[in-house]
C-alpha cells in the first residue's frame, strides 16, 4: 500500500511535537514555525492518513483515540529514521570519532605533527589513525575508502571530479649532498656539472622521484643510480653514508645532521605543491572541515 503524499518526516515531527505539547503556540515555538504552518501541518496529516486525528473544542485540538495510536507508530518511525541517518552517515565516515588519515615520510618531521596537534586542540574527543606511504599508494586507499584524508605531493591536480583538493605550501627540490662533499661550498648545484657522480633515488611511486627525473631530463642525461629504496629516511641515511647523491624537498632539512641541502640553478629549479586530497562528498564532515582548516592554516 502506497504511503500518502500528505504524510512526511516533517508532518511527524510536528504531529509528535503537539502531542506532547498539546498547544500550537508552544509547538510553534519549539519548532521555529507559525502556528498557521503547525495547524496545516496537522490538518494536512489527517487528510493524508483519510482519518479524524482531533476534535475541536472551541480553538483549541482535542485528540482522539485515533491520534495516540498513531503517535506510537510515529514514535518508532521517527527514531527508525533517525537511527538510520545516524548509521549511514557512520558508515560514510561523517560524525564518527575516529580519522583515517595518510602522509608522506617526509613530512613525519613538522607538517604531520602540527597538523594533528592542531586537529586534536579543535576536537579533542576525535581519534586519529595515520598511515604512511608513497603518493600512489596513498592515493589508492583514498579511492578505495580506507583512508578518509592523504597529505600528498601533486605535480598536477588529480583528474578524479569526486576529489577535493586543498592547497597547503610549495616545497623546493634541492640538492642533497653529505656533510664536507666537494659541493659544500656552492651555492647553487648545476646537474650537468655533477654527472660523473653517483645518485640514490625513491622508487617512481614517489612525487620526489618524478622530480627527480625532471630535473635530469632538463640537464639532458640519465644519472648513474646507485640504489633505489622505498622510504625516505633510507634515502638520507645513504647519502649522509657517502653511497650516493640525491635530490630532496627542503623539508626533510631537520631529518638528519649530516646531509646538507643545497639549491639548484635556476633553470632546474623545481617545487612541490603540498596539498590535501579528500572525498568531494565529504567536503562537509565535522572532522575533514577541521582538517581542513588546519591545513589551510599552514598556507598562510
């Protein structure tokens, strides 16, 4: 059987709202509403359900046997349908206490920390879980919902409608060298000067490693790579160990004291854009506006 057009959600709510209040003025109140709207509302219901819900008694509503049968039923409708809200959007990660969010290695040092210092001030009840990884793999449990934010490098903007993207700082590739190597002294690193020299790199599923190739494709060759590794901290505990050379983003400057970090010339120069990425439709969750305006904070 077909539910009646005249019966709503809405029309419950005031229906119940009067039942408990027995005066419209008070439900009007309550429900922010005129008592013009409160009376059609409840006129509207009884046309809908074809049946007699109040008598008249002057101006004032009497309720009928009728109207205290349904209001048990309308009872357990509304809360069935709140109840249902409530669940679905836990299940679409809004409203629920827990963040999954992913990072970059590289930003363990400060993004990372102040980001979730500051998410933690403006919702202290909120639990947090962070996962580390490369751009790509980051990227994947974003599509696959097993993370709710990543804290990513993009060369360009993701070609995914359904992502939000929210612009935090621009980080400098630079020249990363040991402490006391040949280059200490230069100010600024030509690569084609350097192409005698060994290199370690990340893997392609890393944005540095694609800055990486970018800049040696403008010096016109392809570097001698002496190893390729998975993380960053790796990364710099080889070139702080002598095994080869490499090209990182500034803010891995604190991550050890024996790599020095140097520019590049001009015309190698290259910056990553630092961003957050989350669901479209999630734009409007308590926790990822939060986030967000965390990571907006770090642009200005």
């Amino acid at each position: 059987m077909a539910i009646d057009d005249g019966i709503t959600l809405k029309k419950l709510e005031v229906f119940q709202a009067f039942m408990a209040l027995g005066n419209m003025a008070r439900v009007s109140e309550v429900l922010g509403q005129s008592t013009v709207s409160v009376h059609r509302a409840l006129h509207s219901l009884e046309a809908g359900l074809r049946c007699p819900l109040f008598k008249k008694d002057g101006r004032k509503l009497i309720p009928l046997a009728t109207a205290y049968v349904f209001s048990e039923h309308a009872a357990r409708m509304l809360s069935e349908c709140e109840t249902g809200v409530q669940r679905t959007r836990e299940a679409a990660g809004f409203t629920s206490t827990r963040l999954k969010i992913g990072g970059l290695y590289s930003m363990t040092v400060g993004t990372i920390p102040r980001l979730l210092v500051g998410l933690k001030m403006r919702r202290p009840a909120l639990d947090i879980d962070l996962t580390l990884g490369s751009n790509r793999d980051l990227m994947s449990k974003l599509d696959d919902g097993l993370l709710d934010a990543i804290v990513i490098a993009l060369g360009a903007p993701p070609k995914s409608p359904d992502l939000l993207v929210v612009p935090m700082f621009e980080d400098d590739i630079l020249f990363a060298a040991p402490l006391g190597s040949p280059y200490a002294k230069e100010t600024a690193i030509d690569l084609r000067a350097v192409r005698h020299e060994k290199f370690v790199s990340l893997g392609d599923e890393f944005a540095t490693y694609h800055d990486f190739k970018s800049a040696f494709d403008l010096a016109g060759f392809a570097p001698d790579i002496a190893m390729q590794v998975g993380d960053i901290f790796s990364l710099i505990n080889l070139v702080s160990g002598g095994i080869g050379y490499a090209l990182l983003p500034r803010r891995v400057a604190d991550f050890s004291p024996k790599v020095q970090l140097i520019p590049l010339a001009e015309r190698y120069a290259r910056s990553q854009n630092i961003v957050l990425v989350l669901p479209q439709n999630r734009e409007r969750d308590p926790n990822l506006l939060a986030l967000s305006a965390e990571c907006r904070m770090l642009r200005a």
